[in-house]
C-alpha cells in the first residue's frame, strides 16, 4: 500500500507539471507572473523531493542525450555575449527548470504513466476551456481580457489580449483557459493522439475513450487554426507509415522509406509554392496571419549576428532591444519568431542549430523504431503495449509541425515534451512496478507487483 500510495503521488505530480506548462497562459491570467513563477518553484523543489526519494538506478546525468547537453550548455554561456544579459539569465533559468520537470517524469515514471498522466492533464484542459467558453457565452456574454484588463474609452482592443471573445456559439474561433485559439488547438490535438492510443489499446471504457476523443474533434473544429489540420494530416501519414513499417518488418522497409521521402518532398514543395493554394482552402491567407513578413525581419536580424546569435532569451522581452522594434501585430509587440528554427538561429546562432537539430533528428529517430518495433513486453497484453508504443512517435511529429509557425518547441510544455521524449527514448526503460497492474480497476487502488519487462529493439 506505501508503494501504491508513492505511485499515486508520482502520476499526481506528473499531471500538475503538465497541466502547468500546457496551461501556462491561463494560470498566468488567473494568478498572474509571482504566482504562475510561485508554482513553477514548487513544482521543482517536489520534483527534486520526488527524484531523491525515487533514486532511480540508471539514472546518470553524463548519460542524458548529448545534443540537449549542447544546447543548453550553449544558451547558459550566451549570457555572457548576450545584448539583454539580465534577460538572458532569466530565460535560462526557465529553460533549465523546464528542463529537470522533464528528467524528473522521464526517470520516474514508466512510458505506461506518462501516458496516462498526460492523458489526464489534456481531459483537464480541454474540459476547463470548454466549460469556460460555455461560462462566458451563457453568463458573462461579452469578451473576457486577459488579466482583467480595463477596456479603453476609445473601446478598441487588439484580439491578442482577449482571454475569451465569445464566439462559442458562433462557432469559434474559441481560445479557451489558455486564451488562445492556437495554443488551445494544439492541445486538442495532442488529445486526439493520446485518447485514440488509449481508446485503441483498451486502457479506457470505450464511452469515456469516444466521449474525450470526439470532444476533441470538437475542439480543434471550433479553434479553426489552419496549422493544427495540417498537424493533423500529417500525424495520421505518420501513422500509416509506422503500421506500414510493421507490416513489412526491418527488413523490407526500403520502398516505405522513399514513399516517406516522396510525401515530405511534395508537402515542402506545396508549402514553397503553392501556400496561398493550400492555406485557402483551410480558409487562411498565404502570409499565414503574418507570419511571413516576421520570418523576414527575424532573418534579417540574424544575419547580423549568424554564427552565435543575439543571446538565449526564449520569451521575447518586448522591452528590451532587439526585440522592442522588431516587429509589431495589432498594436502589440511580437513575443516570438513564430518558427522555432529561426528562433534558434536568432538566439543562439548557426552554432545553436548544429546542437538543436541533432536533438530533434536523434528524438525522432528513436521514437520511430519505437513505433514500428515496439518492445516485445510491456504493460497489458500485446495489443496494449504494441499501441501505446506508438504515441511518443505521434506527438514528435505534432510538435516538429507546429515548430514550423509558432516557437513554442523551445518553451514551456512543448519544450517540457520533447525533453521528455529524448531523455526517456534514449534509455527506453519502464519501472517494473507497473507492467502488471490490471486495466479494469481504478488506477488509485492498483495493488503493485513486480514484474520485469523486456525491452524489444533500443535504437
């Protein structure tokens, strides 16, 4: 029962951090930057309590991926080349937080939890934005601003400061608690992955797998973001291609790969030279709501500095220069390069690149051979863990796509996602203590046994 009651306590934790830096605008909005950043040092003073107590035996920091310990070593030594130097030890320092909740879940919980946990998060976030939305259509019936802000005399009021427009019942576009229709979109996504992994693999009532999974749907449907379809489409082409890969087996899987790299070929070309073609008919303009003419000054600017960049920042700090004139939507100053790639290359330089993109292409990597060799034991019968092991690979490709318009690969839960997905990828073990535990009783009273589990291929 202690060891239950540990569990219990571990997946807890694991559902703060992720409704926490998924949700991050909306905990912002409702207790402001001292209590949002009060919260993000609790989480991290738990979870080195957690990651003490624990003391999971292979864990060994000289062991974490190598490309995430260039990435970071290079942002904490930009400080000293940085032009805005007070921000950069800011920026830092919640890259690096944001960094050690990630090693924490990854060492201490099972690929099993995570996904169980993340699970849960995304049912809170979903439902709270949904219910917030109704709140706002039924009772308030008027657009809802973020912080409580006071509407000028002149009533005019840039829409990136809306928490809720109420649009719910004009269907969308919503923003939901995290007060934005992307952010929120996004997390819909991630819902359609994990609540189809586990309604699929049997690890939920097939009412309460439908229920969260076409709210979902619902979800992204009212967000109308173009990015978050093509997401979409492109998870479910990654999907094809891993059931396809398993089908054929390691070693005919040679046509797969140039089908892959014929379907990548025509998405980039689409993307180059027929954008205004492809985003038309997802009912958006081809400067992607200006996002093109931000690319340019961004570039502009790094090529001021190519090699090693202006200096880590990750949030924008409007104040401060470069960024206070670099570029300005509705009458607000832009807070990100909307491409976490160029973000990089902005913040750290081409050398930051050389580092950031072999820990994108080694994370993917890993997690594809997860998914088409998936490990020969796990939790549940096969079926369940032969399904499960495909969702790190899914949610890879959300966050690669989304990192194409918006930089938040770089920050908060998408950062805290990717962290995770190469640190545990690159040890691809499980905790042993949960392989056995049944599927039809409630997870907070699981009797813990100890059964072993056997890894299939590692990449």
């Amino acid at each position: 029962m202690s060891e239950s009651k540990t569990r219990l306590g571990v997946s807890a934790y694991a559902i703060c951090v992720f409704v926490l830096a998924l949700g991050s605008n909306g905990f912002r909005n409702l207790v402001g930057w001292p209590g949002f950043l009060g919260l993000a040092v609790a989480l991290v003073v738990w979870g080195i309590v957690i990651f003490a107590r624990e003391r999971p035996e292979r864990f060994r920091w000289y062991r974490l991926p190598a490309p995430l310990y260039w990435f970071l070593g290079l942002a904490i030594l930009s400080v000293f080349w940085s032009q805005y130097r007070v921000e950069s030890v800011l920026g830092v320092i919640g890259q690096l937080a944001t960094t050690l909740l990630a090693v924490v879940i990854a060492f201490v919980l099972s690929w099993h939890e995570v996904l169980r946990t993340l699970g849960t998060a995304l049912r809170y976030l979903i439902g709270l934005s949904l219910a917030f939305e109704l709140i706002v259509a039924v009772f308030v019936q008027h657009p809802v601003f973020q912080n409580f802000i006071d509407v000028p005399e002149s009533g005019k009021i840039p829409k990136l400061l809306y928490w809720s427009r109420d649009l719910l019942f004009v269907g969308g576009p919503i923003q939901g608690i995290v007060a934005s229709s992307v952010l929120l979109g996004f997390i819909a996504l991630l819902g359609v992955i994990i609540f189809g992994i586990q309604l699929r693999a049997g690890l939920v009532r097939p009412v309460r797998g439908w229920f969260w999974l076409v709210l979902s749907f619902v979800t992204i449907l009212l967000t109308r973001g173009a990015t978050v379809w093509v997401a979409l489409a492109a998870v479910v082409v990654g999907l094809v291609l891993a059931l396809w890969a398993r089908r054929l087996g390691p070693e005919r899987r040679v046509p797969l790969y140039v089908a892959g790299g014929a379907v990548l070929a025509v998405a980039i070309g689409l993307v180059l030279f027929a954008r205004d073609f492809v985003f038309g008919l997802l009912g958006k303009s081809g400067d992607l709501t200006g996002r093109v003419e931000t690319w340019q000054k961004v570039i502009d600017l790094a090529e001021q500095r190519p090699w090693f960049g202006w200096g880590w920042i990750s949030y924008w700090a409007p104040w401060a220069e470069p960024f206070a004139s670099l570029d300005e939507k509705a009458g607000i100053q832009v807070m990100s390069a909307h491409n976490a790639w160029l973000d990089v290359w902005l913040q750290l330089g081409i050398v930051g690149l050389l580092a950031f993109a072999p820990l994108i292409v080694l994370t993917t990597w890993r997690v594809w051979f997860r998914a088409v060799d998936p490990p020969r034991r796990g939790y549940g019968p096969p079926l369940t863990y032969a399904t499960s092991a495909l969702w790190p690979f899914l949610v890879m490709i959300a966050l690669l796509v989304q990192s194409l318009t918006e930089s938040r690969l770089i920050i908060e839960g998408n950062w805290l996602l990717l962290v995770l997905l190469a640190v545990k990828s690159r040890f691809d073990f499980q905790l042993p203590s949960l392989e056995a535990e049944p599927t039809q009783l409630p997870w907070r009273r699981i009797p813990i046994t100890h059964d072993t589990d056997t890894i299939g291929l590692r990449r």
